[in-house]
C-alpha cells in the first residue's frame, strides 16, 4: 500500500466523524416589537448567546410592523397554550418566556438554551408555521418602516393629520397643556386666592399659594410616575395598551360630548358639600398663627383636593405614560418628559396666581376657552386612543 493512502484515510475518517458529531443548529424564535424597551434589552441578551453558542439560530420576528408575524404570534400563543401574548415573547423548544426583567429572565433563557441545544427540543414555531424548512428572518432591529401613507390619519372635524410631524416633546406638552384645563383643576385654587387676598402679610401669601402649587405637581407627579412604572412592569402587554386604547376612546368621548352639553364646564366629581367642607378647612389652615403649620395644612389639602382631580383626569395620565412607555428611552428621560408634561400642566394654575398675586386681583380663564380645550383635549384622546389600538408603531418616535 502506499504510504500517503492510509493518511488520506485517517484524515477522511477524522472529517466525517467531526461532521457527524456537529449537532445540527437550534432555532429558537423571538417575537419583539420595534421600539420596545423590554424587547431591545432581551435582544442585546440574546445577541450574546448567539455569538457564545455556534450552533445556537435566533429568527427574529417583529410583530408592530407586519401583521403576518402577529398572526403567527397569536397562533403560537394559542398552541403553547400561554396566558398573554405580549412581547418580548420568546420561544424555546416547546417553552416560553414572556416578557423581561433583568433580574430572573437571562438565567431562564440560558437554563432553556441549555436544554434544548443538544437537538432534543421540538420547534413549535416551524410546526406552526406547517414544517419544512425554516421560514425567512420576517424582521430585525433595523426593520423598515410602513408605507408614507400610513402616517396620515383622519380626525373628525380637523381633517388628515400627518403623525410624523409630532413628536415626542410636542406630544408631551399639548397633552399638558390640554390636561391642565380640567374643570377641576382651577377651583380650589381660585378659592384659596380669594382667602390669600385678603390677607395683609405678603411675603406668608406668596409662601402659603406656592406651597398649594407645589404640593399639587407632586401629587401629579407621583401618580404619573406610578402609572409609568405599571406599564412598564407588564411589559407592553398588548391587552394593557388596548385597554387604554379603549378608555381614551371613551375619555374622549366624554369630552367632546361635555364641551358641547355642560354649560358652566363644572367638575362633577366635587359636589357641593365637598367644596363646603374644603372652604372651611382651608380658612382654618390660613387662619393658624403658625406659618408652618399653615404651610403643612396647604400641602395636605393639595394633596386630598388633587386626588380627587387625578381621578376626574386619570384618562391624560394613563394615556400619556402609555405612549411615553412605547418609546425606549433611558429610566431618567421617562421621569424628565413626565417633569415636562407636568410644568406644562401646571401653567394656567402659575398664570393665574401670579397674576393674582401681582394684580391683587383674582384672574382665570373664561368658559369659552376652557369648553375649546376641553374640545380640542377630546379629539386627541380619540385620535391617540385609536392609534394605540390600531397602530401604535406611530407613538414610537425616533
């Protein structure tokens, strides 16, 4: 035999035993959508994993931008069996994970790559999807945009919008702005001018309306913040989004139908007896020799008076953070948009008092203009409540 033969032999037998021993590449599928923060932190994790395992395939399938892969996703969920189909929602074998917190999910999806890397995993996607080979990546991170028209949407009595000409502070300030002409907003505070008027010790009015003031941001913005952080907990849940989808129709509805039906544009969530029962607690507040102890009594009927606004204005709060929770966005720039939102807000309240306070006077705005706000704040809750339902993809400002 000749020498080199048996070499050749050895180095064939070598080759197709190594081939024979490379397991042949998992595939496990990732639904996510463009713009969610969970999504874009699940997806840097699982980048990792694919460049660590050699044999490990991620198919990325993006679901706010193509309805086939949305479709696909509801199908899934339904052969898993799974109690939500919110996004991230990853599928390993015939497992799930849905959803991502930093603290748990990577050491479950790295127990389940484990498990299923060796081959030994169904791939209930491809099942789904009717078997054969696998179906092409349907999306990524850099996924395309929709058509130009799917950004022009038509408002009742305004006509067609082009929602790429918002943005995201603009956004944040009509909405504000808008929400800041409640009919409950105005009168606890014009009450307390009227007291503070009366009162001789200007340096102690300036303090005393200043407090009122700030106490009620506050309150905002612990609300706000707490609604942000709901949201954010369950993860985009597509169920949640509709869910305020659907209140800010119905808010909207309300508002519109209340601008054009309440002739003084009253709260009715404050009847009577309430604003008696306030009135009298706030002159005995200001009535107290002590200013600190004035100032504690104004903060905390802020508090009680704004909780009861909350409740007359929860559907601009709700709707609000639900947008700002579409955009992935640094922890620090959630709380600095809800800042803005809530300087924006606060604006009629700063005007009125520190023109009360300059003129001695007792200034608000009039019913005509609170009825166009209230008009204007009703249109665009019905204009956002059915773009969460129907396109959210558009609240996703780049």
């Amino acid at each position: 035999m000749h020498p080199v033969r048996p070499l050749f032999l050895l180095l064939f037998l070598l080759t197709s035993t190594c081939a024979a021993a490379a397991p042949n590449p998992f595939v496990i599928h990732f639904f996510y959508g463009r713009g969610c923060p969970h999504c874009a932190k699940e997806e840097k994790l699982l980048q990792e994993y694919e460049d660590r395992y050699g044999n490990l395939r991620i198919e990325r399938h993006e679901v706010y931008f193509d309805q086939d892969n949305m479709e696909l996703l509801e199908k899934v969920v339904e052969r898993l069996e799974a109690y939500s189909a919110a996004v991230p929602f990853l599928v390993i074998g015939d497992e799930y994970v849905v959803g991502f917190d930093e603290h748990f999910t990577p050491d479950m999806i790295k127990t389940l790559i484990a498990k299923c890397l060796p081959g030994h995993c169904p791939d209930v996607v491809r099942q789904v999807l009717g078997g054969g080979e696998a179906p092409p990546l349907r999306g990524s991170a850099q996924t395309a945009r929709p058509g130009e028209q799917t950004w022009i949407v038509t408002v009742p009595l305004v006509g067609n919008v082009d929602v790429r000409s918002l943005s995201l502070p603009l956004l944040t300030m009509v909405m504000g702005f808008l929400d800041g002409f409640n009919p409950c907003a105005m009168w606890a505070l014009v009450f307390l001018i009227g007291l503070l008027l009366g009162m001789r010790n200007r340096t102690r009015m300036w303090l005393l309306g200043s407090v009122f003031i700030v106490a009620s941001a506050f309150v905002y913005f612990l609300f706000m913040a707490a609604w942000l952080n709901i949201i954010l907990f369950f993860g985009l849940v597509i169920w949640v989004r509709i869910a305020i989808g659907l209140i800010a129709l119905a808010g909207g509805v309300y508002s519109v139908t209340d601008a054009f039906l309440n002739p003084e544009i009253s709260c009715k969530m404050t009847d009577d007896e309430r604003r008696r029962q306030f009135r009298v607690r706030l002159r005995n507040v200001i009535g107290q020799h002590s200013l600190l102890l004035s100032m504690v009594g104004i903060a905390l009927l802020a508090f009680m008076v704004n909780l009861v606004e909350i409740v007359c204005s929860a559907g601009f709060p709700a709707i609000y953070t639900q947008v700002l929770s579409l955009n992935a966005l640094p922890t620090w720039k959630y709380y600095a948009y809800i800042l803005l939102y809530i300087f924006v807000f606060m604006l009629d309240d700063l005007i009125v008092f520190f023109a009360a306070m300059l003129t001695l006077e007792i200034t608000g705005a009039t019913t005509t203009y609170v009825r166009y706000a209230r008009l204007l704040g009703g249109l665009l809750m019905l204009l956002i409540g059915g773009l969460l339902i129907f396109r959210p993809q558009v609240l996703m400002f780049g």
